[in-house]
C-alpha cells in the first residue's frame, strides 16, 4: 500500500500534531493479578473485583458454574509451563516502558483531537493460556489477551484449525495496537445498512484501514492489513491484474454472500486470482479506493470521510481503476 501528496498530508497533520509527548494508556494488567493468585479463594476473589472481564471474557457463558471456573483457572496459574509462557508475557510486554501503551497513547489522543467526545476505553490486559479470545473491544472496554502476541518464540502458541500459519503470523507484539484501533473506526465507520454489494463491504473496510493510518500515522501498512511486506508489494505492483479480475467477473455490485466470502473474508490466498494474491483481496482494494478517493479531497476530512454512506458515489469519486500512484 503507498500513499500520495493529499492522503499523506492528512497523516502528517497528525503526527505533527502528536509529535509532542504523548502520554502512555494504562494499562490493567489483570495478567499480573491473576497469576498473583495462587489459591482457589485469592482466584474467587480476583474473580468478584473484576467482574466485567469475568462476564466478558472469562465466563461468557453463563451455564458454567463460577467453581469449574475457579477450578480451571487455579489449575493453569499453577501450572509451571504455563508460568513460562507467563513470564514470557512479562519480558515482552513489560510494565513500564511498555510500546503499546504508548501506540495506544498516541491512537487515543489523535481519535480525541477528531472526535471530542471520544472516551478513551479501559484498556485491560490478562493471559490465560488462551481460554477467551484474543481480543474484545467496546466502546468502554478493550481487553488484551497477551499469551496470544508473545510471538514466534513463545512457549506455546494458539493450536487448531482456525490458527493456520497466515493467521498465526499475526500473533506477535506490533499487531496489538492497530487492531484495536481499527476495531475502534467501527464506531464512527457509518454505511448504508441497505447496500449489502460487495463494493460497499470493500468501501467499509477502507475507511476502517484509512481511520486507523491516520490516527497512527507511523504504523506499518503490513501490521494494519495483516500482509506480508512481500504480499504487499507484490499486490500493489500487480493491483491492474487484480482488478481486471474484479471488472471481468462484474464483482463490485455482486450481493450474493457466498460470492463475497471468497474475496472479503480470511483465506491462505484468493483461489479465484492466483495462488499468490493474498486472502481478503477485496479488503486490500477497498483501501486503495478510499485512499484514493482521500487524496482527490482538497482539504481531506476523516470525519467526513467516516460519515460519507454511498459506497458507489465515493468509488466514483476515487477515480481508482487498478492504477498506481502518480
């Protein structure tokens, strides 16, 4: 992905803006608290202080009684292989100093400079041995599951058929903050709930990628998308081809769910293109569009851009027919 004079200008504005010290998000770290408790009591009672995560995360079903919980949890905080991918956790996201704060940090103040009435959420870290999911973002509550982002190196790494190797990948320190800021453009993303055409799922997702570049203004494009540098470079050079393939087969206004699935959702690579386009293509092309349509803007406006719902008169707008930058 690359950027031209007027997208690039939007960013820039903000990172001039946020060039300035930027204060660290804290960060909750229930981790720490958790594996501090070592009894089924001290457990029950890490369990009654912190009831949303127990609601949210640890217990979302209800039918699971709060003793096999305690029970389960009192089995892993004294499990000593677990406890090595604890202080695995400990070594990569340490508590002080800590570089996802301060991504964090900057991503919350540059969304509060556009939006003034965005309260930064509570941002809540825990490890578990993978028992909830990796992430959970609301509005008032982001919860972090660290075991899951200690990286290539860690002790044990999530298992099973939905972490393949490309997802896997993933997992690593520097795809915590962007994920959750682009989980956070939901909010401000608003769409024509009535357009349910391909274009306006790849629409959705390039304002989402735009919203997160501009409020982290230095993050790499590979750490947002979740592609590889290669894939990247490899998909921009070859992005005519690509679009070729979405003009020829009539896809921008194709509504039909499975049809979409194959180029919007996760998938190792698109079948349909070539064995090395990359899955969620669709997702990749709908941020060139919304850059490009970005960079035509005179005075470009995240805002206006968040609110704009007609998928096809930006499209329009955008001029983007599978070329390169100028």
């Amino acid at each position: 992905m690359r950027f031209s004079a007027a997208l690039c200008g939007l960013f820039t504005i903000l990172l001039l803006n946020s060039c300035a010290k930027t204060d660290e998000v804290p960060l909750d770290r229930l981790d720490q608290a958790l594996f501090a408790a070592k009894s089924p009591d001290q457990i029950r009672e890490f369990l009654s202080k912190n009831p949303t995560l127990t609601e949210l995360y640890l217990r979302p079903d209800p039918t699971v009684s709060m003793d096999s919980l305690v029970a389960d949890l009192h089995h892993r905080v004294n499990d000593p292989e677990l406890n090595v991918l604890y202080e695995q956790v400990q070594d990569e996201f340490p508590a002080k100093g800590n570089l996802l704060a301060r991504q964090l940090g900057e991503a919350f103040a540059n969304i509060q400079k556009t939006y003034p009435d965005f309260k930064a959420p509570r941002v809540v870290t825990i490890a578990t041995g993978f028992m909830g999911p990796d992430l959970l973002v609301t509005d008032s509550l982001v919860v972090i599951g660290l075991d899951y982002f200690v990286g290539p190196k860690a002790k044990y790494r999530p298992r099973g058929p939905e972490f393949p190797q490309y997802i896997l990948r993933r997992y690593a320190p520097g795809y915590v903050a962007p994920s959750i800021v682009f989980s956070l453009a939901d909010r401000y993303n608003i769409s024509d709930k009535g357009d349910q055409t391909m274009l306006a799922d790849m629409v959705y997702y390039g304002k989402g990628y735009v919203f997160a570049k501009t409020m982290m203004p230095e993050i790499a494009d590979s750490l947002l998308i979740g592609y590889s540098d290669t894939q990247l470079t490899e998909t921009y050079n070859a992005q005519d081809m690509v679009w070729a393939h979405f003009i020829d087969n009539q896809l921008l206004y194709e509504a039909r769910p499975d049809v979409k699935a194959r180029y919007m959702n996760e998938r190792p690579f698109t079948s349909e293109i070539g064995s090395r386009c990359p899955g969620a293509i669709g997702r990749w092309v709908g941020w060139r569009i919304v850059g490009r349509y970005v960079d035509k803007q005179t005075s470009p406006d995240i805002k206006a851009l968040m609110a704009e719902t007609d998928a096809k008169k930006l499209f329009q707008a955008s001029g983007y027919k599978g070329q390169k930058d100028e």
